[in-house]
C-alpha cells in the first residue's frame, strides 16, 4: 500500500466527522490515524459555519437566544446529528445498567431511550443557554466562543482514538479509529490547537487568555473522565461513544467560557 500523504488524513477527517462532499480515499488505520489528528481542523470550519449563522442572524435583528439556536444547529447539520446520536446512543448504554455486551446491543438499536432523550435535552438546553449569554455580551465573545467549542469537541475525538484506548466492538468506525494516534501526537495536537482557542482570548476580556485555556482544559478532563467510565462500562470505545465524546466536551466548554469571565 502507498504511504498515506497529509491529504489523506484530511479527506478521512473531513469524509467522516461531516457532511461535506468530500471523498475518503482510503479506509485504514494509517489513515484514520492522520485523520484523527487533523479533527480539530475540521472543528475550526464547522464552527466558524456556527458562529457565521449566529452573527448573521445577529446582523439581521435577531435576539442573542436565536443566534445561539442558529449556532448549535448548524453542528447538527453539519454532521448528520451523528454526534447527537451518539450522545442519546451512549447515555442509553450507560443508563440502561447492564453488563457490557447487553448494553452495546441497546446502543446500536435505532430507537432512543429515556436516558438518550434526557442527555440530548439537557446538553441542548445548555448549549443555547451558554451561547445565548456569550452572544449577549457581545457578538465577538458568542462567535469566539462557537469556534472554539467547535475545535475542542474534536479534540476530544483526537485523545478518546489515543494509543491504549481499545475499541469494544471489531467493526464500525469506532474499531477503525481506536487506538490509531500517538499520545505524543495528541499532546502535540493539543498544544497546537490550544494556542488556536487561546488567540480568541481577547474577546473574553482582562483575562481572557487563561478564561480560554482552562475552558479548554476543563473540557478535556470532563470527555476524559466519560471515556475512562465508557471504557469501564462497555470495554471500548464505539462510533457512539466518540459522539457523545464530541457533544461533551463541547458542551463544557461553553458553559465554562459562559461563566466566571
């Protein structure tokens, strides 16, 4: 097989993690690997795509909470609600209480549960909620504030597909991206992409630049502690663990750029 060119890991991410017309041209472990390390690039567009509709719905008369639904829709668009569903999917296999195999049959199952309906609700409302208050403070902060959770979402993907990370079934995306990206990679992954969402500092005021990091960093602790307990419930990671991956960390990190700035 030829090496895998960075263009490759591109078309992997962009191929999978969105709707975007854009074809994977190869379907291996070395390209999945490059393609989860390049995943916060595809948060940088799909959340500049949100945070363009919040500003536009602003520039329109709009009040702060309808951008903000504008903003949290245009994720869900743009990846087909994979994500969402993979939230509603995991809490459904985490809630249900049942040992591992007969709580990944619930998860593939195509209905949504109790616990499935309560997570989507909750984290929705928090979304919007937090978007709403950013976008509040002013149309910088709200947008900034939608690019970043964009980027982190992702790069909770790009640690939850770390070496040492075992996939809990043999098939589906979530077998062919675990375990796929260097912890060494990861880290150099976050540090990049941490400085990426410090730059935004200056729109969450005086201390913006620290208001940003340790958003970053609570995200990324909150997804970290899901899948430590995802892996301890179901032995692995599935597709539908790394969107309820996503859907967390983006959530964390708004609520935190929503307070204390």
């Amino acid at each position: 097989m030829s090496k895998t060119s960075p263009l490759d890991g591109f078309r992997f991410a962009f191929g999978t993690l969105t709707v975007l017309p854009v074809r994977v041209t190869r379907w291996d472990r070395e390209a999945a690997g490059r393609g989860m390390m390049v995943a916060p690039a595809v948060g940088v567009v799909v959340g500049g795509c949100a945070a363009g509709l919040g500003l536009l719905l602003l520039f329109l008369g709009a009040g702060p909470l309808l951008a903000a639904v504008g903003s949290v829709a245009v994720p869900a668009v743009l990846t087909r609600g994979l994500h969402l569903d993979g939230l509603a999917d995991t809490a459904d296999g985490l809630g249900s209480g049942k040992p591992a195999e007969d709580a990944l049959r619930i998860m593939k199952q195509s209905d949504i549960g109790p616990f499935g309906v309560l997570a989507l609700v909750f984290v929705l409302l928090a979304q919007v909620a937090a978007l709403a208050q950013l976008y509040g403070d002013s149309w910088g902060r709200g947008a900034a504030a939608a690019v970043v959770s964009g980027i982190v979402a992702r790069l909770a993907l790009t640690w939850a597909a770390r070496v040492g990370v075992p996939a809990a079934r043999p098939e589906g995306l979530g077998a062919t991206v675990a375990g796929v990206v260097p912890v060494g990679g990861a880290v150099a992954v976050t540090v990049s992409n941490g400085v990426i969402s410090a730059a935004f500092g200056p729109f969450f005021g005086g201390r913006g630049y620290v208001h940003v990091v340790v958003a970053v960093v609570v995200a990324l602790v909150v997804a970290e502690l899901l899948l430590r307990h995802c892996r301890r419930r179901f032995g692995g990671v599935t597709g539908d663990v790394f969107g309820g991956l996503a859907e967390t960390a983006a959530t964390a990190v708004l609520v935190v750029l929503s307070v204390g700035g």
